[in-house]
C-alpha cells in the first residue's frame, strides 16, 4: 500500500502525515489503522485536517478523510436557532469527514467509509487565545478584533453581498470592520462545545446555523460556517445566513 510523508503543517507542533492511498474505512476502522502504525501515531482531529485544505498535489484529490471528532446530534443549547433536531436529546453519535479539495466538513455515520490519514505530532494544548474587553473579543492568535453580539444584529440574516456591505458599513469604536475569511471564522470553532460549537463566555449564544465567510467558492458560492457542530460548507451568494464581523488589531 503506498504511503505519502510530508512536512507537518503550522497546526501542528513538528510530525508527519501519513497516507492510507486506496483505504476506504468505516471511523472504527480508521482509529485503528492509525494506532496499528505506532504509539505516537494517530488519527489527527478535524481541525488539523483543515489546514490540508486544497492540498490536492499531495494528497489524493477527490477525496474525504476521518477526523477523531465525534459528536451526538442532538444536543442543543436553547433560544439559539437551532435547526435539525431540537431539544437536549442526546441523539445520534456521529464522526466528521474533512473533503480535501474544497475544504468541506460534514457530520457523517460511523459506519460510513472514507479516506484514512494519520499523524504522529503532538497535539496542541488548546489554550484559549481570547479575552473580553470593551469594544470586541481579542483574537491575539489571528491578530483580530470580534465585534460582540451586543454591538450588531445577532439574529438578522443576509446574503453574501449584504453581509459585506453590513460589515463595512459599521464604525463601532472608531474602527474600520470586515467579513472575516473561512480561515479566521473556521478557527473560532470550538469541538469542546456544540449547539453552538464555540465557545459562549466569549462569543456568546451564536446562531445554529450558517455564517458568512468573505472567501468565494466560484462566482455563485462562498464559503458558510456551521456553529451547530462546526461543519464548513459552500452556499449560494443569494442565500441568507448570519454574520460576525472582525477588525484588525
């Protein structure tokens, strides 16, 4: 079975990837290939998959891959628009695959079969990068500034055009505001939390559906995050979803 080695991505504190070309794997299936290769060796979490995005001279195009995640379906934090299922009902449990080439990230059953990677660096130790102040939530990992769900309107929906416009037109504390990348709103998911999938103490109760990304897809689509569990989609310009606006520090 070939293989690939690369150099570890910035996620990733030093280690290689390795690939299971031709595997396709139910997510029992996929842990253990990744232990059967070492101790040190593992399946790598979601979000180390995401800094893979578009790496299609690499890795096998066309392709989806386990991610460790796991999450039960059902769980909801009320009041927040959550679609799908409601209430706190535990649900179904449910892994996460990561589409390589256009950076996808869907929930999907156990028994489903996809691609297999595996990784043997260490771990980030996950401590927040954040703090609350006056004017936003500081990012000092992306050097940004969040404006808060108290400064904006948490629960109107716009499309894509609009949320740009939306964004640009605010002045709150004297600053100049802007959509925020896929990049910059992917990383303030939080798989520690779900229904929403970020953290509340400094977000606050986000929507369970869709944000706007500034990062197009093609000339009809951009980029949408869902902060039910976290996934990473495409949606129609035209399509209404929900915004959170970001300033440099």
């Amino acid at each position: 079975m070939k293989a690939i080695l690369v150099c570890i991505v910035p996620i990733l504190l030093w280690g290689s990837w390795h690939e299971h070309k031709g595997l396709e794997a139910t997510y029992e299936q996929a842990q253990a290939t990744c232990k059967g290769m070492g101790k040190e060796w593992r399946l790598p979490d979601i979000r180390e998959l995401f800094t893979l995005k578009g790496q299609t001279e690499v890795f096998s195009p066309n392709q989806s891959y386990w991610g460790s995640n796991t999450v039960y379906d059902g769980i909801v934090r009320g009041n927040t628009g959550s679609e799908g299922e409601g209430g706190d009902a535990k649900g179904t449990e449910q892994g996460f695959t990561f589409f390589l080439q256009d950076g996808d990230i869907a929930l999907a059953p156990l028994h489903k079969r996809s691609g297999v990677l595996c990784t043997n660096a260490k771990k980030s130790n996950g401590i927040s990068p954040y703090a609350k102040r006056k004017d936003g939530i500081v990012d000092d990992q992306n050097d940004l500034l969040w404006l808060g769900l108290d400064a904006t309107e948490a629960k109107t929906r716009y499309s894509f055009e609009e949320a740009i416009e939306h964004c640009e037109s605010l002045s709150h504390y004297n600053r100049s505001w802007r959509l925020p990348t896929l990049e910059e709103l992917y990383s303030i998911v939080d798989y520690a939390h779900n229904g929403p999938s970020v953290n509340t103490d400094y977000f606050g109760a986000m929507m369970h559906r869709y944000y706007w990304s500034a990062t197009p897809f093609s000339e009809e689509e951009s980029y949408v995050v869902g902060f039910k569990f976290g996934t990473v989609a495409t949606s129609s310009k035209k399509n209404r979803s929900y915004v959170r606006c970001v300033s440099e520090l």
